[in-house]
C-alpha cells in the first residue's frame, strides 16, 4: 500500500507543483548506497536560453549539504537516517570531442541538523570512473579508490574494513536527440567490524535506470539486500528513486486594470522517495512492519513567463497549445503576425522541435558567427541549399547534427518547403528515440488511410502511436500527405513536451515500483 502512496503523491506534485529534474540530472545523484537527496534541479528556462553550447572539457560539479536519507539495516532492524550528502565529480580531461577518459566520483555522508539521536552514518568514498563513447552510447565502470566509513547505533559503531570490501557500478547510457536514457547495475559488498570484533556483512545487488531531458528527469534503482552475522540473517528489497520536473501554471492577474490578464509560470519541484519490503527477517523482528517508506521533499523554484498577445486567435482550437509555447518561448516572434491556419515550413517546424527539446546549439553556427579573435569560424556548407546567412541556421544545423532531419533524399534540405504531417511525425519520434518501440508491433492499421504512409515513415509512426504521441483525428484518418499547420505543429509539439513531462516520469517509477507487488 505504502508503495502506491508514494507513486501517487510522486505524481500529484509533478501535475499539480510542476516538475522535478536535475539540472540535466546526473547519475548518481541519489547515491549508490540506497538512499534517496533531493536531486539535483533543472535549470529554468531564462537559464536555458542564456546557456552557451559546452565546449571543452566539461566543468566539475558540486553538489554540496543535500538532504539525504537512508535505511541503516545492518542493525537488523531498519533505522531511517536523515544526514547531508556531498557529491563532487571531477571530469579532468573530458573534452567535449573525447571518445574516452578517466574522472573521479567522491561521496561524502554525514549527520545533519535532523538526525535521529544515536543513529549515524559517516561515509567517504571516491570512486574511479573509467568511459568510453561508442557513437551515441557512453559505457562507465566504477571501482572504490578510497572508503573509509563508520554506521554508529546507539552504543555500537560498524567501521567498513576496506580490504574486504567492494562497490562497483557499470553504467550504459544512450544519447538521443531529446532524452539521454541509462541503465546500469550495482554491487556492493561491505564488511563491516564492531568494537567486540564482530563482522556483519551487507550485500546489494541491483539495477539502476534513468533518464535525463529538457522537461524531466528519472533515477531509480531497484535493489536485493542481505544483511548476514553469522547468527542472524534479513533479506530485502528496496527502490530508492528521485523523479525531478518542470510544469506550467497559468494565473489570472488579479487587477482588472492592468495590460495583461495573465501568464503562465514555471515551476520546478524534485520529489524524492523510496520504499521497501523485508522477505526474510531476524526472528527478533517477528512483531515489527515488514515495509516501509521514507521521502525527502524540496522547495519549488517558480520563474514568470512572457505573456504574449494572442487574441487575435482567442477562440482557435490549438490557442492553448500556441499560447503554451510562445510563454517557453518555442514560438518567437510577433504574435500578432502568428497565422495557425498556415502551412509551416521544414525549417520553421524543425526550430519548434530543437528549441522544445532544448538542443545544444555549436557556436560555429551561429549567425553571423561567433569569432575568434578578428576572424570568424569558418563554417561547412553541408547541404546546397542551407546557407549561414539564414537566422535559424544553427537550429537546422543541430536537428541534422543530431541526425533528427537528413534532407529528402536528393541531397538538399529544403528548408522553406512545407512540410508533410508524416514528416513532422517522424521527426518528434526521433527526439525521443524511441523508433524500436515499433519493433514488436504489427503494421499500423489503427488508420483508415494507413495504406497512405509511406514505407520509410512505418516504423516511426507506428512507435508515434504506440506511446500517444499521434492518434486518428475524428473520421479515423492520419491524413500523412497532407502539409501540416502551424496550429497542427504547435499541439504536436506541445504532446511531445508533455509526454516527456508526465508518461516517462510514470514509466521510469510506477513500473518499477510495481514489481516488489509481484
């Protein structure tokens, strides 16, 4: 029952406070050890769009004095802890071209102002990480360099003799244009003395999986724990899981008097949990819960959005959606000159996609060109018809880069042509990367008209379906040759921001969850 607690408060603040995410979530943010932070927040949008492209090794990264809580089992009896956690990464030598390298992950834990009396955990362990890239695919193994640690309850301290003891990770992530999914396991064995010269060895083994976007991000890992003495032995199971994200709250302004009636803010929220489930316990433990909770919870950070002038389309059936995106700023420019009956463009389409899923934009191709020193960057024509002078040139270039859009096959890009509802289609899937999802499903035959899909577009529409993305309009038809509106490309849009607000935050947190009620 607890668990379904958790899911459904972790769920109800993402819809109703907003979102949760790290800025661009970091794995390990919560820990390898079972415990839960607060994670690590998304940036606001004004942080977004001031953001520079990285280049060069990436910067260090220091979290310091995160809540931090953590089930103490070696007791026999879990013990809630609520201490600090510090987390610095040194990516020394990572450079933004490496393919593979070296750094250095340090974890240290402490009591805090709110830790039960009696009851401590002092941890600092650094880790050595060895990566390499593989195309889009970075794989990262952790060995302990360094682990000194010391659990005390009440009269007893547990200190970890290192020379018998272990903690690995192996961790795979995959890069896509719009999300950054991983996956990786976890095992540790620590051995730990007492003063009486006691051992107590605490086993965990366990899968981890997350993933990373403009909108949200997931880390949850789904742990096996055996705790033995030698006289007594528990057996549990635990998912610690930090879910972080951004909404949109829409205010009405108060005055009547004043130039706007209102606008929406953004508001970004983490909420942190874990649960747990005892399968074998100390016979000293019959009469006490064999489940449990506990959860770490933040402050919401709020940023005002622009409140542009749209009432010349008040009324239009996609007004929401085009409101929404002119606030997060995914639709520039004059509202007034905005036309949602219109037939958008390749290129206006494809800056929509890259601003809403916040692609990294290269200097180089900016317009004109960032310089250095009193020459500017040269730049590559890759196709005949993309040309630097065009204002929206690095967003093409970063939706190509990104292998998102390759042209149509002639070797131009066609940039001012419209473009075709299944093209549009195609092009949101593949942010997500989620085209294998089309893998085990037989051809799409949820539209009347599916016979008008072309070959090359099958696989990624049918995925499109799969998660919600696309759906039949009201005569059961997908219309895939028609040229797409701007109203059309703005509620497309506007599903793939929420999708990658609400269904991956579900999918990455109730379905693992779920399996300790198997």
């Amino acid at each position: 029952m607890r668990k379904r607690i958790f899911i459904s408060l972790l769920l109800m603040a993402i819809m109703i406070f907003g979102t949760a995410v790290t800025a661009f979530g970091r794995v390990g943010q919560i820990g390898f050890f079972g415990g839960i932070t607060e994670g690590v927040r998304l940036p606001l949008t004004t942080e977004m769009i001031l953001a520079q492209a990285a280049t060069g090794n990436q910067p260090n990264l220091n979290l310091t004095n995160m809540v931090y809580t953590e089930i103490i089992w070696i007791g026999g009896i879990p013990i809630e802890f609520e201490g600090l956690m510090n987390m610095t990464v040194s990516n020394s030598g990572r450079g933004a071209s490496a393919q593979a390298g070296t750094r250095t992950v340090r974890y240290t834990v402490r009591p805090g102002p709110l830790s039960p009396e009696g009851v401590a955990i002092n941890r600092d362990i650094t880790f050595n990480v060895n990566w390499r890239r593989e195309g889009n695919q970075i794989i990262e193994t952790y060995s302990v360099a360094r682990w000194t640690e010391a659990i005390t309850i009440g009269e007893a301290v547990f200190a970890i003799d290192p020379n018998r003891s272990s903690h690995e990770i192996s961790i795979i992530r995959d890069i896509t244009p719009g999300v950054t999914y991983y996956s990786g396991v976890v095992s540790k064995r620590a051995v730990y003395v007492d003063g009486d010269g006691n051992t107590t060895t605490h086993t965990v083994m366990g899968q981890i999986y997350g993933f990373e976007s403009a909108w949200s991000a997931v880390e949850t890992h789904r742990l096996t724990g055996i705790v033995d003495t030698g006289v007594w032995q528990l057996q549990y199971q635990q998912v610690p899981s930090v879910a972080v994200s951004k909404e949109l709250q829409y205010r009405v302004n108060e005055p009547t008097l004043i130039s706007f009636a209102g606008n929406y803010r953004e508001v970004t929220n983490n909420l942190s949990g874990l649960n747990y489930v005892i399968n074998i316990a100390p016979t000293f433990m019959h009469d006490l819960p064999r489940s449990g909770s506990a959860y770490v919870t933040n402050f919401n950070r709020f940023e005002q959005l622009i409140a542009p002038n749209l009432n010349s389309i008040r009324g239009h059936w996609a007004y929401q959606d085009i409101r929404r995106l002119f606030a997060m700023e995914v639709i520039t420019g004059n509202p007034e000159h905005f036309v949602p009956n219109q037939a958008i463009t390749r290129a206006e389409f494809m800056t929509m996609l890259a601003r809403a899923v916040k692609l990294p934009l290269d200097e180089a191709h900016m317009t004109p060109p960032v310089q250095r020193g009193n020459r500017p960057l040269q730049v590559q024509l890759v196709f005949p018809d993309l040309w630097p002078n065009r204002p929206d040139y690095a967003y093409l270039r970063a939706i190509n880069e990104a292998g998102i859009a390759v042209g149509r096959g002639d070797g131009h890009f066609h940039p001012d042509e419209q473009i075709w509802r299944e093209e549009a289609y195609v092009l949101a899937l593949r942010t997500l990367g989620l085209g294998r999802l089309s893998l085990d499903m037989p051809p799409v035959s949820i539209y009347a008209d599916s016979d008008l899909i072309s070959p090359w577009a099958m696989g990624d529409i049918q995925a499109a379906t799969r998660i919600g993305l696309i759906a039949p309009d009201e005569y059961g038809n997908l219309n895939p040759q028609e040229y797409m509106t701007k109203a059309q490309a703005a509620a497309l849009i506007n599903r793939l921001i929420e999708y990658m607000r609400h269904e991956l935050i579900w999918d990455y947190t109730e379905n693992i969850i779920n399996f300790m009620n198997q």
